[in-house]
C-alpha cells in the first residue's frame, strides 16, 4: 500500500500546525511588548529604577505594569522568560523545512531550468546559506555601526536583496521566498539566543550576586527586539507566499519579496509611533499602498515558458521514473482530460488567467514532476478537481493510484 504519502502528509500537517501556533504565540508576544514599551508613562511615584508604568484593561479585568531598565532592586521569586515561543517556532520551521524542501527536494527545492545541481547540492545550499545572514548581521551590530542604527538597517536590507536574488537564481519561486523567510527567521531566532537571553541571564546573576547590573545589557537586547519587530510581518508574508503564485511563480519574484521587506518597515512603523505619540503617521500607508501596487504590476509579467520548451526539455531523474511506470500513459491521458484546461501555461477555464499554485500538467514531464500531489489531491482525495469545474469519476482516480503506486512499490 502507498499509505506511507499519506502519512508522511500528515506528519508534515502537524509539523505546519506546531510551526503556526508558535509562531503566533511568538509573533503575539513581540508586537505586545514592543507596544507596551512605547506606551510606557513616566510616575514620580514609582519605585527605584522604574522607568514607566502602563495600565490595561482586557478580559473584565485591570492590569498595572511597571518597566526597569535595569532591574528592580529585589529579584521577585516568580520570573517568566519569554524564549521558547521563538525557539519552538525555527525548530518546527526547520523541521517542516526539511520534511518538505528536503525529503522532497527533487520536486519542490530545486529548478533545472534554472542550475544544474544534485540534490544534495541544494540540501548543503538551503541549510548553509541559513547562517550566512546571523554571522554578517551580529559582526556589524557588534561593530561601529551599532552607533549608527539606520546605516545597519539599510545594509541588512541590502543583504536580504541579496539573498533574495540569489535564491531566485537556484531554487524554484517556492522554495526562494520560503528560503529567504527562513533565512531572516534564523536572525531573528539567533538574536534571542545569542544576543537577548544571553544578556538578560547576566542582569539576574549579578541582581542574585549583589552587583549592579550594567545597562548595557538592556539596552544591546532593546536593540534587537527592535530589529525583530520590522523582520516580522515580511517573515509572515514570505512564509505564507507559497500559497500565492503571483507571489513566487513570476520573473521579478526577488523583487517582490524585497519590497515586502519595505512594506514592513512603513506597517511597523505606523504602530510603533502610535502606540509611543498616540497617533500615527498617514504617510505610511500611502507609500505601503504604493508599494503593493508595484508589487502587483511586477507580479503581472508572464511565465515565458512556453508549452514548446516544456515538451523539449530533458526530464530529470525524478519524472523519468514515473514516465516511464507502467501506467503512466492511461494516468497522462487522465490528468490531461480532468486538469490541464486549468493547470495550463495558459488557460482555457474560463477567465482563469495562471495555473493554480503555478502548477503545469501539461507535458508528460509535467505530470511526473507532480506525481506525488496528482495522487493526493486527485487520487485518495477529491480534493481536485474542483467539483463545479469536472465530475471525475472513481475509474479515474484509480488509474491515478494504480501509477503511482507501480512506482512506489517498484
């Protein structure tokens, strides 16, 4: 039986799920602290070393924070960390990486049309590159240029271009957006465990030692939470782009992701300056605006692949394998009669103008290629086609699984 796809679906399910509740968790945490800290007001009143206080009703209930730049002069008896929802989030990232980039690298990681590489050569390639972006950025913050904190901005936002560029240059549009998404994940991550834990464990040591804690360390961990907040919502759009051809399946994809990284400064900063002024400034969203709209004319420029150059292209070891399964002609005939009207470099379904998710299943390479999703979505599941669009009868879902299965069984 071929149940181990469905299995290795579902563990790639729960491996998303996991990654997606902490993410919010994380994600939830940051923006709340990072809106606290600017909503601060300063009070006589308060302790010794109290920068501010801020008060807060939710859930039928008053709530009273205070702020130490330091520390307060007593280590309290109960101190919550807030760590594992970052950790937890880039290990089942990670995870969920290499469940579907990885072990599905020769369907989902890399582009033979774009570089020549083995598989593993893609594997050492995403993993590697992960780190690339932490070494550079902590060297400058640990440089001059920490004094200098928009230059910083700027050249890490030069760095994740250039990432964003190279990645388009290897793998496919998905795995380049999701990659360059991890890749600023793992700077945020690493920011926390190198940068932000390590330093607020020094502050309570010298607190239980006796000693005055140096604000230093406060003020290095500000400075990346910071760095943090404007990283975030670009990491959400390129984690959840995959869902999104015009997004991932066009020529100026590395540009499109580049400017969300812009769209999220502009978004950030709108809020952090409303929750310190109390208003924020309007101009953000007009240059947010601006800024979807060339990202929506960039996304409109055409697959230049025609269904010529797919039908010469050489087929790879992977789509050999189920081309040449016994069965495939019957299951080709299958996929093109019930999907290629929609799954087309151009398609002839109504006003349908791309392919769903850029999936082609058109030319025997293309069916191949997709396999593995063909037996999912349209075998075991009817989940394709979509019932309004074509009736597929139960005879053409068992002429999918019985080529799939040829091959897995082989």
């Amino acid at each position: 039986m071929y149940d181990l796809a469905v299995m290795w679906e579902w563990i790639a399910f729960s491996v998303r799920w996991l990654h997606v509740i902490t993410a919010m968790a994380w994600i939830g945490a940051s923006f709340y602290f990072i809106a606290l800290d600017l909503m601060l007001k300063p009070n006589p009143a308060l302790p010794d070393g109290a920068y501010g206080e801020e008060w807060e009703v939710h859930g039928g209930g008053f709530y009273h924070t205070v702020k130490y730049l330091v520390a307060p002069s007593r280590m309290p008896e109960h101190l919550t960390w807030h760590k594992w929802q970052s950790y937890t989030t880039w290990l089942s990232g990670a995870a969920l990486l290499m469940i579907i980039y990885w072990v599905g690298g020769e369907l989902f990681l890399l582009d033979p049309t774009k570089v020549d590489l083995a598989l593993w050569q893609g594997i050492l390639i995403s993993g590697g590159s992960l780190t690339i972006g932490w070494l550079l950025y902590d060297q400058m913050c640990k440089s001059k240029l920490s004094d200098h904190p928009t230059v910083l901005m700027l050249l890490l936002f030069v760095i994740l271009v250039i990432m964003s560029w190279g990645y388009n240059q290897i793998f496919t549009g998905r795995a380049a957006l999701l990659h360059l998404g991890a890749f600023t994940a793992t700077i945020m991550t690493a920011n926390v465990f190198f940068q932000i834990m390590p330093n607020q464990r020094i502050v309570v040591e010298d607190l239980k030692a006796g000693r005055t804690p140096d604000a230093k360390y406060g003020k290095i961990a500000k400075v990346r939470s910071t760095h943090n907040n404007y990283l975030t919502l670009p990491v959400v759009f390129l984690m959840l782009s995959n869902h999104y051809p015009l997004a991932f399946g066009t020529e100026y994809s590395w540009i499109i992701a580049s400017l969300i990284f812009l769209t999220g400064v502009t978004i950030r900063h709108y809020f952090n300056t409303m929750h310190a002024t109390g208003k924020g400034p309007h101009w953000t969203w007009g240059v947010t605006v601006l800024l979807m709209v060339v990202i929506a004319w960039l996304s409109s420029v055409r697959n230049t692949e025609t269904w010529e150059d797919a039908e010469a292209r050489e087929l790879t070891p992977y789509e050999q394998k189920y081309a040449s399964a016994a069965g495939f002609d019957d299951a080709y005939d299958t996929v093109l009669g019930n999907c290629s009207m929609c799954h087309a470099r151009e398609p002839v379904y109504g006003t349908m103008k791309w392919a769903p998710n850029k999936v082609y299943l058109e030319t025997p390479g293309d069916v191949a290629r997709h396999a593995d999703q063909i037996y999912l979505q349209a075998g075991i599941s009817h989940a394709m086609p979509p019932p309004s669009a074509v009736q597929m009868d139960e005879e053409a879902r068992q002429t999918i699984i019985a080529w799939v299965r040829e091959v897995r069984n082989q």
